[in-house]
C-alpha cells in the first residue's frame, strides 16, 4: 500500500507492504532509485512487515529544502513515527546505506538491526567527490536522461548487463522519472557525507554487511575493512555479484536479509 505523510510542508512516500504486524523491516533504495527497486523481493517477504522509503527527492517524495544524508534519516524517522513503530530493521542499499548510518548515529534507539547493503561507512575520496561534481553540473545544464542512461551499466558486472538488458533498461526508465533536482541533492548530500566507523563502533545492535565480490561501486574491500568494527556483524560476500544483489541475486539476498530480521527479531 502506498502513504504519504508530510514532514516540516515537504511529502514522503512511502510503501508498506508484507504482514500487518511485528517488527518493521525497513529498506531504504540507493542513488537514482525509488521504493521499486526492492519490488523483486515482494514475493519473499510476505511474512515480514516490509516498509520502503522514497527518499527526499526521489519517487513521489518531495525534494528536500538542503542536501544530507541527515535530511533522508530525518525522512526515515517521520515515516516511523508516522506509524508509531519504535524500532525496525533498517537496510540500506549504497546511498540508502549511508542515510541508514546517519540514522544509526541520530537514532541508535530505534534500531533493532542495521543492514549495509553494498553499502559501507566511509567518506568520498577526492576522485569520487570530483566525479559527483561534474554529475552535478551535467544535471545542472539539463543532461539528465544522459545522466542516467550512463549510471545503470556501470553498477552490473558486464556479463549480466549482456545477460539481462531489460533490468538495466528498467532502471533507466526509473532513473529519468527521478527528477534532476533530487539526483543533484543526492550527489551532494553523498559529497558531504561523514565517515561513520564511529557510528559503527558504538553501535549496540547487529550490522549485517552484505557485499558483491565484483562490486567496482562500494568495492568489497570497504565492507570487509569496516565489518570488524561494530561489536555483532554478520558478513555476507557474495561471489559473481556486482553492485546490484537484489537483481543479480535475488533469492540468495531474500534469503540473507530475511535471515538477518529473523536474528534480530528473535533477540
Ligand atoms: C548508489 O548506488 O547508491 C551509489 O552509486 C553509491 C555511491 O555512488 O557511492
């Protein structure tokens, strides 16, 4: 089912879906995406109260008046609230991923579990920063069907984007309903972004770190440097598997997450 609430005049949507109660198992959708891309996993999670968060910006949630991750974090706490949940599952995927850190670090309370999915704590380098900056100016001078045509490819091992051409296309066609002013915002509120291995190491619930060995986006290497920190973490790193599980893997992901809840719920 889909909702929208409104937070300080601007609108999250949101979708939930799965059983009616127990604890929320929350998802949040990385860069240049919506709530749909965890569509595939609908199917396999009918026994867990699923929630999927628009982000500020993206799907049918408004833009955010400044850029941050703490604004997508503020998001996700509004839509909590919004259904008086207490705590959930939070897993994020990439970008998702550093908004659901920035939740951990605001709100460790409300988590009963943090999922990083090919996600990982640590701030841009200069190289990335730069490349995020000539992102922001391409969408600035209206080339953002360009954009977004060039982005999708580049998250898939080559193989699967020969393999499944009408994956990639489908999130192409997602990416250009994403409105330039959200992708922008996104890409700076990634820029400035903090490193959150502190966050990580204070955390009280457990992290679960699932990784695509082939990933050239959040390199496994990252997860694998960042899943000795906090003091309960599970480490998934799956072989053949590139920056997209969900899609690349499906099951073994449903399986992974679902997985992760049940531990979580059953502490
Ligand atoms: C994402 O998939 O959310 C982004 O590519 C993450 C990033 O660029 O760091």
């Amino acid at each position: 089912m889909n909702h929208t609430l409104l937070s300080n005049g601007r609108r999250i949507g949101y979708r939930s879906d799965g059983k009616s109660g127990g604890l929320p198992l929350v998802l949040l959708h990385g860069f240049c995406e919506d709530a749909s891309v965890w569509d595939v996993f609908l199917p396999f999670l009918k026994q867990i109260r699923l929630i999927r968060v628009d982000l500020p910006g993206f799907g049918v949630s408004d833009p955010a008046l400044t850029p941050g991750m703490d604004v997508y974090a503020d998001a996700v706490c509004a839509v909590l609230n919004d259904l008086s949940l207490e705590q959930c599952v939070l897993v994020g995927h990439s970008m998702g991923g550093y908004a659901a850190l920035e939740f951990a670090e605001k709100h460790p309370e409300r988590l009963a579990g943090l999922g990083l999915f090919h996600s990982h704590p640590f701030e841009d380098g200069p190289e990335r920063k730069e490349a995020r900056r000539r992102g922001i100016e391409m969408l600035e001078s209206g080339k953002r069907d360009l954009y977004v045509a060039q982005l999708f490819p580049g998250l898939f091992p080559e193989a699967y984007v020969k393999s499944r051409p009408e994956v990639i296309e489908a999130l192409i066609q997602n990416g250009r309903r994403q409105s330039a002013e959200g992708i922008a915002a996104a890409l700076e509120g990634m820029i400035g972004r903090k490193n959150h291995l502190d966050t990580l190491r204070g955390i009280e619930c457990p992290v679960l770190f699932l990784l695509g060995a082939l990933d050239t986006i959040v390199p496994p290497e990252l997860g694998l440097q960042a899943a000795v920190v906090p003091s309960l973490a599970e480490l998934q790193l799956l072989q053949g598997v590139g920056h997209m599980g969900m899609f690349e893997a499906t099951e073994m992901c449903v399986e992974i997450v679902a997985g992760f809840w049940e531990f979580c719920a059953n502490r």
